[in-house]
C-alpha cells in the first residue's frame, strides 16, 4: 500500500433546488390557489474519519468531491428530494485546512468521527409561500441557494502513544513485530521500512497503548538526508519516544554519539520533539558482541544521566521491562502534546 499523507481536494455541496411556481388546477375550482413546493436543500461534504485507513492515498485522484443537488419543487405543494450527501472517508489523525488561508478547520481524533467541510444550499420557496390576503396568487418562486465550495488541504498526522525512532537498521521493526501483532516488513538493510508502521500493545494491567514504528533517521535528515524528516509528523502527537539504539556493526559505531546526532536532527524538525521524554534503549544484546560492551555503554549513558535499557527485539529479552517502563511513563505523563 502506498502511504500518502498530504493531499489537496476541492469540495463542492450540492445546490438548493428551486422553488416551484405553480396554481392548483381543480375541477369546478376556476382560481385555484398557488401550489409550488420548495427546492430540496443539497447535500453536503463531509469528511468521516475512518481507523480502517492508514493512508490519504485514495484522495489524491479524483481530488473534486460534489454532493448531489436538490430536486426542484413541484405543484402539489410537493418540495424537492433532499441532495444525498457526500462522505469522503479519511484516516483518524487527519488535519483539515483551508488551502489558501492554511487556518486549521479540523482535526479529525477518533473513528466515526464527522465535519462538515461544504454545507449544501437551501432550496428556494415555491410561490405556495408568497401567498398572503393581499397577494394571493403570487407569481414567484426563489431560486435555489449554491452549495458552498472550498479548496482544502488534508494532512494526516498518526496518532500513537509510542514513537519508535532511530538510526536505519537498528531493529525498530522487529521491537515493534515483537511486542503487538502488527508485521513490519523486516531486512538487513537500511530503510526498510518505507511508511509508518502501528501496532497495538496490550500490557497485563496496564491499558493499552499504540506504537508507531517510522522509517530510519540519520545524520542530515533535516537537510533531506536519507528518507529526510518528513515522517517525524508521525510522531509528533505521540507522547513518548522509544530511542533504539545499535552498536552490532562495531567499534566505528558510536551509540553517545549517534544519540546526540538524532536528538540534534529531532529539535532541528521541531523543538517540541526533542523535548518529548525518551526510554533508551541499546538492542541486540543476544550478540555476544554487543552484550560484552552493553554493561560499559550502559555505565556512559548512567553518567550522563540516562538510564539505557538492554534488549534483545529478536529474542525478545529484556523487552517486558522496557513496556512496562513505557506504561508507567505513560501513565505518569498526562499532557498529551
Ligand atoms: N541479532 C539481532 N538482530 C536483530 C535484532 N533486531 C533486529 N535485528 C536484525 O537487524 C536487521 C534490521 O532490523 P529491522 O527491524 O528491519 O530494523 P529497522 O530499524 O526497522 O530498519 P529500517 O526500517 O531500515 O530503519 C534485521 O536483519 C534484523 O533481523 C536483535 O535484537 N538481535
Ligand atoms: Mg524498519
């Protein structure tokens, strides 16, 4: 499935149908007095959100959205048929703009969840309303009001409790395949993961909570390097990042220093980000490589006052005490930003 999650659409509601101007014709009635029904109102836009949906692929093309217009009113005293409405499904976590303005309209926050993006027109009034002692047979109607018509721009930002961040490679996806059922897409080379992955993790007595596993960073991701930065919108609206941490490749590889780089790439794409509180966590201590360095790397960070969780994704040691430390944090940070 392709990921997109940016897309410009145009919206139009469905026009009022006109009132109708028409006379009661009756047997033995000669002046028969005005009958003409009111024009149905039209449709309107509106943008449902849908947890079904991870991607705002399917709004990229056709990008124009109508509701249906109202029936015209007719004799009888008969008003037009109510314009059907038009509901553009989108995923949960979509931001909705006005294009030219950019002034944030919605956000949409949970399944089901409904806005109204174009209202459709009223419809006009048939002559039957005009009439009055003075004017009986009146011989006008309103014509139908348009449905309104906007350009918008979706941008779809994940919501998920977790961020998982790190360099390429280090294993964000087998964590994320180890701890919820989701399946990431797992190889040994960097950038495998080319879209945001969710998964759910269900923790004992603990309530549940929702990772997001994002495509690998690296140095000069807010120059571009890389997949560059555009998927730290995902986590974003998180409250807690996971940062994974490997020194498998050896020596060269400098866990302090490749913490630092990421962070100063995180405040680079927003400050907010970098300030989102961290569990650290140094993975693939199933290699005897790795789980010979692990306990003086883990001494580095103690210094400089982190705490390093030691894990193996594969293996899946040492993951348990990791959830459980993300849901007491979780639990321990209330401000959602
Ligand atoms: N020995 C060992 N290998 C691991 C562990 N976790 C991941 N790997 C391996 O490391 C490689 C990369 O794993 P991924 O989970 O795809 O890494 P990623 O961080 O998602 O990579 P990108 O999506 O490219 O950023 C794969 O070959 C994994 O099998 C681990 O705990 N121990
Ligand atoms: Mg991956």
């Amino acid at each position: 499935m392709k990921f997109v999650d940016e897309a410009t659409i145009h919206v139009k509601a469905g026009d009022g149908g006109n009132g109708c101007v028409s006379f009661r014709r009756e047997r033995f009635v000669p002046k028969g007095g005005p009958d003409g029904g009111d024009g149905g109102k039209g449709g309107d836009v509106i943008l449902q959100a849908d947890v079904q949906l991870g991607t705002l692929l399917d709004l990229t093309y056709p990008k124009q959205f109508r509701a249906q217009k109202g029936s015209h009113g007719k004799g009888k005293d008969q008003t037009g048929k109510k314009g059907e409405n038009f509901i553009i499904r989108v995923p949960v976590g979509t931001l909705v703009r006005d294009d030219q303005t950019e002034e944030l309209l919605q956000d949409l926050l949970f399944d089901g969840q409904q806005f109204v993006v174009a209202e459709g027109g009223r419809g006009g009034r048939g002559n039957a309303r005009f009439a009055t002692p003075m004017l009986r047979a009146p011989r006008h109607a309103e014509k139908g009001e348009k449905g309104r018509e906007h350009w918008l721009r979706l941008e779809l930002k994940l919501l998920a409790d977790v961020g998982l961040i790190g360099y390429p490679n280090v294993g964000k996806s087998t964590l994320l395949s180890r701890i919820s059922s989701a399946r990431p897409k797992i190889a040994d080379y960097p950038f495998t993961t080319l879209v945001p992955n969710l998964g759910v993790v269900n923790q004992g007595d603990h309530r549940p909570f929702v990772v997001a596993d994002i495509p690998g960073l690296i140095e000069g991701a807010s120059k571009g390097a890389g997949l560059g930065l555009t998927f730290l919108r995902h986590v974003e609206r998180t409250r807690l990042l996971i940062h994974l941490l490997d020194i498998s490749e050896g020596p060269p590889r400098d866990p302090v220093k490749d913490f630092d780089s990421l962070n100063h790439e995180l405040e680079a794409y927003h400050p907010s980000l970098q300030k989102k509180t961290q569990l650290l966590a140094l993975n693939k201590i199933d290699l005897p490589s790795v789980h010979e360095r692990a306990p003086g790397i883990k001494n580095q960070f103690e210094k400089m006052g982190h705490s390093l969780f030691l894990i193996s994704g594969q293996t899946g040691e040492g993951t348990k005490e990791l959830m459980e430390a993300v849901s007491l944090t979780l639990e321990s940070i209330t401000d959602p930003s």
